[in-house]
C-alpha cells in the first residue's frame, strides 16, 4: 500500500460515520477505532477521538514518505498554546507558491485567523488559530506531511 492511499483512506475513514474499521494484508495490518483514542479512553470519556493505527507486519518506510518529515526532532517544552493538526494532509504555510506566509515566528495573530492550510483528498482546509497572540514557534515546514495531532503552531 503507497503512503497516498493510506494517506487517503485516514481522511476517508475520519470523514466517513464508519466507526470501526480493520485491515489487513501481507504489507500491512491496520486497525482503526473512532470510539477509543489512543489512550484507551472511549468516546464518552474524551471529545476529541484519535484513531488508533496499529501496523504489525510490514511498516511504511520513512523514504515513503518525505526526508523532511523523516526527521525527528527532539519534543520541545510547551509553554504557550498549541495549535495541532486536525487532520492527515499536507501542510501549507501561505496561501500559494508565490505568496507570503500567513504567519512568521513573532507576528500577531487573532482569534479565527487562518494561520496554515491543510491539503488531504484534494480538498484545502484553512486552519484558523482558537486564540489570539503573538507566534512563538512555527513546527513544521511548507508542504510538509503532518499527521493528526502534530503540532503546527506554538502561541502565547
């Protein structure tokens, strides 16, 4: 399975009412639950529903995916507000090839601003930060592959 198709049947999946879903085949055993996240909390417990992955057999490769993203970089002590990724896609940080960035490290930012865009199935999602504040640290680069949860923006 290419990294697309997974990339598309998560966004399938978390867009979908299908609540359970299991697959497996010679490359890949993939389990998914939107009614527990991944700290095995139900649905009724928590708001926020993760799905959880689970490969067994054969893990995507990091070249599948992109160098930049392959890299790990050490978790960095929070201290402002965080703004994640509420979906699996590509990350954009303006508005087109030749625009500005929404948004540099320093800059001003209001409640409702659009601060990046996510791409999965070819449909662009404005991601807009929940307060306002000034950026402290922008987490991931331009089109960069990022994954539900991933940190994006760092506020205070």
């Amino acid at each position: 399975m290419e990294f697309s198709d997974l990339k598309e049947l998560l966004t399938f999946f978390q867009e979908s009412d299908i609540r359970v879903l299991e697959l497996k085949n010679t490359e890949l055993s993939l389990y998914l639950n939107k009614d527990q996240d991944t700290r095995g909390l139900s649905s009724h417990d928590n708001q926020t529903v993760a799905p959880v992955i689970k490969s067994q057999e054969k893990p995507i490769s990091t070249n599948e995916i992109s160098p930049s993203s392959a890299e790990v970089e050490p978790a960095a002590e929070v201290k402002g507000h965080m703004i994640t990724s509420p979906l699996v896609g590509l990350a954009y940080l303006q508005a087109s090839p030749d625009a500005p960035p929404f948004k540099k490290v320093g800059d001003a930012v209001a409640e409702g601003e659009v601060v990046c865009i996510i791409e999965a199935m070819k449909i662009m999602n404005e991601i807009t930060s929940d307060r306002s504040g000034t950026v402290k640290a922008i987490h991931v680069e331009n089109e960069e592959v990022v994954e539900f949860g991933q940190p994006l923006i760092e506020i205070i």
